[in-house]
C-alpha cells in the first residue's frame, strides 16, 4: 500500500493552523523560508512542511 503526503489547499491550511487565511498569507505562504509547490495554477502546501515550519520559526 502506498501512503501518499498530504497535500493542502490555502483553506485547508490556514484552518490546520486556525488562522484566517489572510493572516496566512501575510505571516507565511509570503515568508522566503516557506516552500509550496504548484499543481498547474494552483498552490499546494505539505502538511509536514507546515507543522515543521511552525516548529522552527516557533519562538
């Protein structure tokens, strides 16, 4: 069986963290250190990426 990551959508993310996703936006899809990556038009970010993120910019 194949365990694929999860993949989230700006909503999807920004209520991971329960967050407005403007507050998202601003705090840290715009941070150079955080990375997403494209499905044609659209941006989707790793789950593990964001929990990791928040871990490490934790202060």
């Amino acid at each position: 069986m194949t365990v694929y990551p999860v993949l989230l959508t700006r909503q999807q993310a920004s209520e991971l963290l329960g967050i407005d996703p403007k507050s998202f936006d601003k705090y840290i899809r715009q941070h150079p250190d955080f990375k997403c990556f494209m499905i044609g038009k659209q941006e989707r970010y790793l789950k593990s990426k964001i929990l990791k993120f928040i871990e490490t910019h934790c202060e």
